[in-house]
C-alpha cells in the first residue's frame, strides 16, 4: 500500500532504465523482480515488520531494491554509505538497530543481527502506528552526530504527483537526505539514477557523457573541484540540462564561474536539512544566490535573522538529543539569512558567523573574494579568538603552484582592499596541501576537525 504509486511508476516505465551500476544498465521491469526478491530474503531471514534495520550499502540495483522492501515491510531503516566499521558500531548503537542487511561491491546482500530490542520511546510510537521509518545521521563536524527519526509516510506523500522524468547523477550519498530524496524523485518518476564509481571531477564528467546525464545534484564545494580540475574539457556535457547546489553557502564567484562554463543549464539553490527534508526551491536567476523556498507541507519564518521551517514532513524527533523545534513546532536552523520579499539569500551558519569587533563576517564572502584570485585551488574562511577584537578572519588557502606565504599575503591585501571591508580581510593565512573538504564534499571549517 505504501508504495503504489511506486509500483505503479514501474509498470508504466516498463523496459525504461532504472539503475546505471557500473556502466550496466538494469530496468524498471528488473527492478521490480528485484523488490519481489528482497522480500522473499527479509522474509527467510526472519525480519520481523517494523525492527530497526540498518542497511550498510551505496547505491546499488539490489540496496535500492532492498530499501524499498524494508519501507513496505514498515521498518525502521538507518542507511550507512562510506561509514568506516569502528564508527558504525557506535552509531548503530544509538539508533538501537535490531538487524544489519549489508550489500558489499559486488552487489551481494547478507543479513546479520545485532543484540538487544529498540525501546526509544520514539521508535516505539512509530512502530505502534504501524509505519516505516528512516533514521539519519548529521554530520557530526562540531560534535556527536545527531541521530534525527522520520516518519518515512509524509515523506513518501510528496513523491506522489508526477513531475519531470530525468537522468539523474547520483551524487549525494545514501545516507543523505538529499540522497534519499533523489532516489525517491527519481523512482516516482521512471527516471534514471546514475551511479558513480567514485566521486571525483573526471568519473562525474564522464558519467555524464557516457550516460547522457540531465541533473547534477551536488554541492558548491564540489562544484569548486570540478572547476579547478577542468575536467570538463574532456567531456561533453551537453546532455546537462540542471545543475542543483545545496548543503553548504555558495560563494558568488563559484556560481558565477559555473554560470560562464554551463550557460544554457539551469543552476538552482536547493535547501533541504536532515530533520525537516528538501524543501522545494526556485532560484531567482541562474547566477544569483537569492531564493525562494517553501512548496507545499512547508513553511518558512525568519525570527532574528534566522531561518525557521515547519514541515509536515519534519522529523519526530533526534534519538540522542533534546528536541529542536519551538513550543509551537518550529525547527530552528541555525542559517542567517537576508531577505529580499519572497526571496531568501544563505548567509552561513549562525554557528560560524565571526564577530570582528562587532562587525559581523560570514566565512562564504570572504571565500567567495579570496576565490577568484590567480593561483587559488581552494579556500577556507573560519574565525580564531584575538584577546582585542574577540575574533580574527583565518583563512586556509590551497595554491594552485608554488608561493611563498609572504608573496600571497602581500598579493591578497592588495586584491582584496578594493573588494572587502579592512575588517573582513583574513588577518592569519595558512597555506596547506591537503584537501579541505569532508567526505560529503562540504568544507571543514573548525580548527578540530
């Protein structure tokens, strides 16, 4: 019942690709032999409906196919993709998973247990209502990683109406909701998920070519990469139709750069967060960081400066936290944002604002300047405490070729004195060779990570 419109979706794509794993191409009618045939695996293996079901694979044909068993057999699923093996013991722990279904790289599926019975009062609620779950991870960069639980019903609620059929890279990972929600799109809509063998400029580029590819969803920082790289000479991207950008500020020059290199694609700022889903979102031009969000079961308010959503499809609540929401329901993201009528613009966490002598300093604005400077790869702009000002603007900066620190500190004043304020000029430079990006190709600001 829960998943008849899916099954509807595959019936009318029939001999339609589904899945592209590993350039080989599988169909909605194999799909649909395949959802059949994980049901008939949970069911030996003794899964009973509505246990808590870790599901420890990247996108695959059968980890799609078995996520989608474990949704109409009401479990409560807690997907890990990339998640080394001492890490996952602790967050299976946390989301008090019952049994492990694992789908290694030769898309082979096994299932095991783990001791003990989930008690949480929240899972147990869900289970009373008889509905599947998803349990998912934050990030965990400025702390524990915060284990949010939904209610999978609402969320499937909104995949219902049909909308555009695309060939869609599967950029985002598994365990995102970002990830999630392009599977789901995806699906409902007999379009097909390209999967990545890795996730770096030259296989993106080529998936693309290769496979005719239509939507890229990812990130700035990646985006960044891409640039950088210049991958793109050696591929033909013209089948792209949509770039979507989300999980991080964009800096202006990054979009503005990518608008000059895809000028007939569609470049728009999606907002989604792991508790409250991916809101729906229209950008108010292909180079411009001014948004619309909301869409329906959503709505947004702006208190402080800080953007508030409520959603019919938020989270029932962290397993491991207190809850975040207001009295009256409203989830406090923590983004600052401006506001220009119905439009938004994502300043940055309010976590990660710098406070230079009470002027107040988001990292993407100075990274966006400190960007478009000759021999620049990368950069990353964070505050550090200064006993006079409360806060300094540090700035990592990964070069393109060699240079002394005092050559570029001498070139960035320079550059920089007519593009910032004197305050929002980095005061500590640190040129580095390593990457500056999580796993998840978002940047890593603070000093411990």
């Amino acid at each position: 019942m829960r998943l008849d419109f899916m099954r509807e979706a595959f019936e009318a794509a029939g001999h339609a690709e589904a899945v592209v794993w590993r350039d080989r191409s599988y169909s909605y009618e194999w799909l649909s032999g395949a959802l059949i045939e994980s049901e008939s695996v949970l069911a030996a293996a003794g899964i009973e409906r509505g246990s808590v079901v870790s599901l420890e694979a990247d996108f695959s044909p059968k980890s799609i196919a078995m996520l989608l068993a474990l949704i109409k057999l009401d479990c409560i699923v807690v997907p890990f993709a990339g998640v080394c093996a001492e890490k996952k013991v602790g967050l299976r722990a946390v989301a008090e998973v019952e049994r492990v279904v694992a789908v290694d790289g030769n898309d082979t599926v096994s299932v095991s247990d783990e001791t003990g019975r989930a008690s949480h009062q929240l899972i147990t609620d869900l289970r009373a209502a008889g509905h599947p779950g998803l349990i998912l991870f934050s990030s965990g960069s400025t702390g524990e990683s915060k284990a949010a639980l939904h209610d999978v019903v609402p969320i499937l609620e909104k995949f219902k109406q049909r909308r555009h059929t695309l060939r869609t890279i599967a950029f985002l990972l598994f365990d995102h909701i970002g990830g999630f929600n392009t599977l789901l799109y995806t699906l409902a809509n007999g379009g097909c998920l390209i999967t990545l063998a890795r996730h770096e400029p030259g296989e993106v580029c080529r998936a693309i070519e290769s496979h005719r590819a239509e939507l890229l969803p990812t990130s700035p920082t990646f985006i960044n990469l891409l640039l950088v790289s210049e991958a793109y000479r050696d591929h033909d991207l013209s089948s792209l139709e949509m770039v979507t950008y989300g999980t991080e500020p964009m800096p202006q020059s990054t979009l503005d750069r990518l608008h000059t290199l895809l000028p007939d694609v569609k470049l728009v700022q999606t907002y989604g967060l792991s508790e409250v889903g991916i809101l729906r979102s229209k950008s108010k031009s292909a180079d411009s960081l001014w948004v619309k969000v909301g869409g329906e079961g959503f709505y947004t308010r702006v208190v402080d400066g800080l953007l508030e959503i409520k959603a019919r499809s938020a989270m029932l609540g962290y397993l491991n936290a207190p809850s975040p929401f207001t009295s009256d329901g409203w989830f406090k993201t923590g983004d600052a944002v401006e506001v220009d009528g119905d439009y938004l613009r994502i300043l940055g966490r309010n976590s990660e604002m710098i406070n230079v002598g009470g002027e107040k300093v988001y990292p993407a604005e100075v990274e966006s300047v400190l960007q478009m400077m000759d021999n620049v790869d990368d950069v990353v702009v964070r505050g550090e405490p200064h006993a006079i000002t409360g806060q300094i603007i540090s700035a990592r900066v990964k070069l393109a070729k060699g240079e002394t620190l005092g050559d570029f500190r001498r070139r960035m004043r320079k550059f920089c004195g007519a593009k910032l304020e004197r305050f929002k000029i980095p005061h500590k430079v640190e040129l580095v060779d390593a990457a500056m990006h999580s796993e998840r190709f978002k940047k890593i600001r603070q000093a411990s990570e």
